[in-house]
C-alpha cells in the first residue's frame, strides 16, 4: 500500500481499528529484512568459500 493510499483510507475512515496495522506491518518488514541480511548474508559468504 503506498503512502496516498494510506492516507486516503486514513481520512475516509478515521475510527477503524486497522488504520495504524501497516506502519506495524512495515515496521515487521523492516525487521526481518534486517535479520535476513544479517543472517543469510554470512551465510553466502560461508558457502562461496
């Protein structure tokens, strides 16, 4: 979901509960793309060798 459609969906229904799920969403995301890099990168770099 890109930011206009966010802010669409924020403004259309203000009282939703789901309205702050994608920032935790990306935030999650962001998280495990960290961890991923962290992890599988070492893990390449291991198996080339």
């Amino acid at each position: 979901m890109n930011q206009n459609e966010y802010l669409i969906i924020s403004i259309e229904a203000p009282n939703l509960p789901y309205i702050h799920q994608p920032e935790i969403i990306t935030f999650r995301a962001v998280l495990l793309q960290i961890f991923a890099v962290q992890v599988f990168v070492p893990l390449q770099n291991i198996y080339q060798r």
